[in-house]
C-alpha cells in the first residue's frame, strides 16, 4: 500500500517560541492591525498564563524595552483588550489583564496564524525565513551574564560581557533584568570609544542631549565630565537624580571612565525605593497627594555646572527650567514606589512657600541617603556605570583636589513621572 505523500513543512512551521519571541518587532509589522499582534505576542510569550502581570513582567517577557511595553498596554487598553488595575495584595502593584474581549482575539490567533501569513505572498515567507536565520545566529553570539551585588541596598557589577561588541537580545534582557532589579549595574575593563560607547547606549533607550552643556563635537549625546587639576568644584558633587527639572526627565544615565585620579572620585547611589518603603504609613500617606517643584536654578546644583558653562556651555541653553513631579513616583516597569524629591533640585511643595516646604524637605533628604540605602563605586579607566533615575540618586564625591578625573556621559529618554 502506498503510503501519503507527507505534506512540505514551511519553514515558518518549525519555529519555535523562543525564536518567535526573538522575531517579535517584525512579525508585528507583518500582521494586518497592531493590536491583534501584540496579543498574538503575549500568548506566544507565555504571558497568558501569568495572573495577575506587571507592566515589567511583560517587557521581560517580550524582552522588550519598557516604554515598548509601556505602549503596547496603552494601545491594548484604548481597544478595551486589556485593563490594568492595583493588585489586591500589595496595592503599589499596577497589574494588566486581558479583557474578555482580548480573549476572543486571543483564541483566534493560534501559531497557525504564523502559516497562513504564506498567503501574504513570498516576499513574507523569505522575509521570515531570513529573520529566523538571523535570530539564530543572534542567539549563538549570546554572552554569560554574571551579577554581582555589591551592596545590600543597590548596586552589582557585570562580568562576563564585552560591551564593545555586538550583543544578542537575550544578553541585552539579561543586562537590563539586573538593572531593574539593582537600580544601578556596573562594567569593568571596557574598551568603549564614543561610536561604540554611543552604540551600546542606543541598545538601551534614546539618548538626548544634556541641555547646559555640549557635547562632543562628533558625538553631541556624549558630555564630558570633567574636573581639572586647578578646579575646586566638582560637576554633580550633590545628591540629585538627573535634570529632575525637566517635564521629561531622562529614564537612565550612563558614564564611562575615561582618567580618574589614583584615589578619590568615587561615587555614591541610593535606592529610593528604600527611602519610600522605610517611611511611616502617616508619612506616606502625606507625601501621595504632594507635588514637588524642581529648578535647575537651584544654588547648590548650580555652582557644580559652573566650570563647564565657562567652557562648554549651550548656546541654546535656556535661563531656568523648571517642573513639578509627584513626589512619590510610580516606576513604570517595575511598579514600585520611589520617592522622587532630591537636595539638588526639589525646591518646594506646590501650593506652599519655599519656607513652609523647607522643614518636610529638609527630612526627607536626610532620610533619602541613609548610609543603610546607599553604595559605593570606585572608578577605574574603561569602568561603566549605568544607573535608573527613577528609583535612585547619585552623589560625585569631590576628594580629589589637585587632580584631574574625566569620564564621558550619556542621559537616555524618559517619561514623565506619575504618581500612585
């Protein structure tokens, strides 16, 4: 008896999820609406299955950027696909889930809705199957992530990575996983020059310029942090989380180090989420509906700029810049808690005077660096440091007089603050 001709299996058939996930941004592109992709991706992803899911749970598991996941939940929510709401057991937790109209949409699209895009014609299933390649070959170039606290309170150094290559999604999950978890991650040993330095930061978000101070002249996204041998002040030597005056604040910064003095020049980072956690029940009642006005005028911050501005400054720098943010802020991927006033910066309540701020601020800043909140990073040439200003502040330690230290930053968009 003869048997059936076994049907040609399609390339497209033999992915599995894992690598579906890797095709996820280019796959979307080829689905008819958006939102039927994006819920094609959380059922590919497992995400179905996991109730209630954060906002960073989902970018985990789509190994995707936050504001990327941040979008998608918008987009899904207008449809009425999914909702968030406060998890009931700890009610700092903004969870999504799917509507029941997102189910429908969901039983609909099978991974044989994969196959079926056959029909699209081609030019799709070359483009696919080339994409699969690729993702491959991604994933053999994968580095071993290790992490290494360096704190009980925030902070780990990452081995096992070559920044000045390429790396693969799965490395660069990893890296921002650890980032999420420790507020502030650092590398050693890196050889980072400005395209490769600036290549590495476009894998984690959108660089933007420093809005005092320009960059170099190849790399305007770049700012020199520098102090020379016959300055006395230091650039950022206060606790502050970055450019907290702008409408937009940056989500991350990075620095690498380019000369740094034999000893000295340290730097300092807290965990906000601490300093929010550690507060009375009373205190955060108060602090949820308190609004926090922040200036780039402030004195104190002011003078760590002034060296630069001599030099470098911005011809199209603005006078002041100013804005209000809550003071307790919710961290978009994360969904904790971080209290989100610093020295620097924060100036006063909205709705009260700088006097009747001052008390209640005053407390606050001491509360928010506690030595029990805070790490400490000493800094050797080809070291990079890459913190999360949402949750935690940092503190340039100036005790190194005489000596010259420069290292080169890059600050990376961000979105503006809500509040619980």
């Amino acid at each position: 008896m003869k048997r059936p001709a076994r049907k040609k299996r399609h390339p497209v058939d033999e992915v599995d999820y894992e690598t579906l996930a890797d095709l996820r941004y280019h796959i979307r592109r080829f689905l008819r609406t958006r939102e039927e992709a994006a819920l094609l991706l959380l059922q590919v992803r497992g995400l179905k299955r996991l109730r209630p899911v954060t906002i960073g749970a989902l970018a985990e598991r789509l190994q995707a950027r936050h504001h990327a996941a941040v979008q998608l939940v918008d987009r899904l929510a207008e449809r009425g696909m999914v909702r968030r709401r406060r998890f009931e057991s700890d009610r700092r937790e903004v969870v999504i889930e799917i509507t029941r109209r997102g189910e429908a949409v969901l039983r609909r699209l099978t991974l044989s809705s994969l196959t079926e895009l056959r029909t699209e014609g081609p030019a799709l299933a070359a483009s696919l199957r080339r994409l699969i390649i690729q993702s491959a070959r991604r994933g053999a170039m994968s580095q071993p992530v290790a992490v290494h606290p360096v704190s009980g309170a925030l902070g780990a150094e990452i081995s096992g990575v070559d920044l000045s290559k390429e790396l693969s999604d799965d490395t660069l999950a990893a890296i921002r996983r650890a980032w999420l978890e420790h507020l502030v991650i650092f590398f050693r040993d890196q050889e980072l020059p400005p395209a490769r330095f600036l290549a590495f930061a476009r894998r984690f978000g959108e660089p933007i310029e420093y809005p005092f101070v320009k960059g170099l002249d190849d790399f305007p996204e770049i700012i020199p942090v520098l102090k020379l041998e016959t300055e006395r002040v230091n650039f950022g030597g206060i606790w502050h989380s970055d450019t907290a005056y702008l409408d937009v604040p940056p989500m991350a910064s990075m620095l690498v180090a380019r000369e740094v003095p034999p000893a000295g020049g340290d730097t300092l980072f807290a965990n906000m989420y601490m300093a929010y956690e550690t507060l009375s029940d009373g205190m955060k009642r108060l602090l949820g509906g308190l609004v926090a006005v922040n200036s780039s005028a402030a004195a104190d911050v002011s003078r760590t700029r002034e060296d630069r501005l001599k030099d470098s400054a911005r011809a199209d720098a603005k006078r002041e810049y100013n804005a209000a943010h809550p003071v307790v802020r919710v961290h978009p991927e994360t969904g904790r808690s971080a209290l989100y006033v610093n020295t620097a910066h924060t100036v006063r309540f909205e709705g009260m005077t700088e006097e009747e701020s001052a008390p209640l601020l005053q407390y606050l800043y001491r509360h928010q660096v506690r030595p029990e909140f805070t790490c400490r990073f000493r800094w050797r040439p080809g070291s990079l440091a890459l913190w999360d200003n949402r949750c935690a502040q940092h503190n340039a330690i100036n005790d190194y007089q005489g000596q010259r230290r420069l290292l080169h930053r890059i600050t990376l968009a961000g979105e503006k603050p809500e509040g619980p």
